[in-house]
C-alpha cells in the first residue's frame, strides 16, 4: 500500500522543524522573510503562509508583526526534570 500524499505546506513545515531540531534554526533565530522562503524552497507564497501557520500550531515559532517569524523555545517535556528534594534526616 502507497503512502498517502503529503501538502506542500506540510513538508515545508515539515523540514523547517527538522531545521529547529538539529539546531540550524537555534532559538531565537529569525526565518527568512515569506519572499525569500519562497525562492529557496521553490513554492509559493501561500505555501509559505500555511507553513508558518502550521510552525506556530506546533509551537515552534512565534510572529511578530512587521518584525518578521522567530524560532520560540520548546516546552519543557513533563516528567523528565528532576524535582529538587531535601535531604532525610
């Protein structure tokens, strides 16, 4: 059975989040603006906008108005720190 085709917006969406895993895209970086998005990954600008859209559903990046898209910390997974105790006496 063939896998199931995948939106343009999805797989853009897709490696920007690979990007801000492996660290290409640190926190607090910003993403190249939609027009230049749209000429490095050869899509079009709504493609761009549904990608971004999509980025910030998942909680990975953050836009500001006239100020451009940036990479937002990721939550802190539950469970995994350690809670700070104090010793038995």
């Amino acid at each position: 059975m063939s896998e199931l085709p995948r939106y343009e917006y999805v797989k853009l969406a897709d490696a920007i989040a690979a990007d801000i895993a492996s660290g290409t895209l640190p926190q607090g970086a910003a993403l190249p603006g939609e027009r230049a998005m749209t000429e490095l990954h050869r899509v079009s600008i709504g493609t761009v906008r549904r990608a971004i859209v999509e980025l910030r559903k998942r909680g990975l990046v953050a836009t500001l108005p006239a100020k451009g898209t940036y990479v937002i910390a990721m939550p802190e997974p539950s469970g995994d720190a350690p809670e700070e105790r104090e010793p038995n006496t």
